[in-house]
C-alpha cells in the first residue's frame, strides 16, 4: 500500500460561529445538576475556540503507521525493467561515497556505497532500464566515475558519467 501525500486541510470558515451558537445554545439539564455561574459552559467554550484555532494552524499528518513516500532510487527500483548496477570505487582515503544520477533526482543522499576492509567502497543499485548519467560524490566532492566507459559534457564545464541499460 503506497502513501500519498495529503493536501492542506482548513476547517470550514463557519466552524468558529456554529460551535459558538451550539455551545451557548440553551439545553435542557439532568435533573440535579447545575453548574455554578455558567462558568462549566464557558470554559467548554473557550476550548472549543482553542480547539478550532489550534486546527486551523496545524497541519493534519497522516497517521503514524502510514508508510513514508519513497525515495527516488526506491521508486525507480520498482520499475518492473529495472536492473541491479554494482558501482565499485577505489577510494581508501574517503570517509563518504555515494553516487547521484538522473534516477536518484541528482539527490546525493540516496545511495551510499560502503566501505570494504581493502579501500574499495561498493554497493548494488537497482537502476531503472535506459540511458542515465550520474556522478560519484566522494566527501562531498562532485567526481565522474573513472572507471565508466562513457561520459558527456554536463553543462557546467564537467563530465556526467553515462549508464546504458
């Protein structure tokens, strides 16, 4: 079951008058009881003007076990052509390596290689069939992918490394 993002939600512009109309509405009392000075009424009424402004500022969110939307390389992982792609990087001075591409919306964040014991960081990405560009970012630093046969221009005076699927 996939999540999807909720709109805004406003209370309706009347709800302020109506739960004021309603809460000084005269109604008929239990025999036996009665509150002191109307002051029982009062308070139910002031929080109910509590209430509606504290809904009118705070955003609905979805209930707690509703699933987060997907990442961008999690989506594209569940493309029914999508392919495993192990991405290896020889990097023993690194402490971070992950890799940003067209499939991952250039989000650096998303797939991260993991260190081995011998300096080479890997990981295996499921990429979405096709032609994509991407770049290593290795501590934080923006790089092509020397080991990737094909690469182009991309736009800002660097090189994108390319993956054909």
């Amino acid at each position: 079951m996939s999540s999807l993002p909720l709109p805004p939600h406003r209370a309706p512009a009347d709800l302020l008058d109506r739960a004021m109309r309603r809460a000084s509405a005269p109604r008929e009392r239990p025999t036996g009881w009665s509150p002191s000075s109307g002051a029982v009424g009062a308070v139910l009424g002031a929080g109910a003007v509590l209430a509606v402004q504290f809904l009118q500022h705070a955003p609905l969110r979805p209930p707690a076990t509703a699933a987060t939307p997907p990442t961008a390389a999690a989506a594209a992982a569940m493309l029914p052509d999508a392919q495993p792609v192990r991405f290896v990087v020889y990097a023993p001075e690194a402490r971070e390596v992950h890799v940003a591409g067209s499939w991952t919306g250039w989000r650096a964040d998303e797939v991260v290689l993991h260190r081995g014991a011998d300096g080479y960081f890997s990981s295996t990405v499921t990429v979405p069939a096709g032609e994509h560009e991407y770049q290593l970012v290795i501590d934080g630093r923006w790089l092509a992918d020397p080991a990737a046969p094909l690469s182009r221009d991309d736009g800002f005076g660097r090189r994108n490394s390319v993956l054909v699927l």
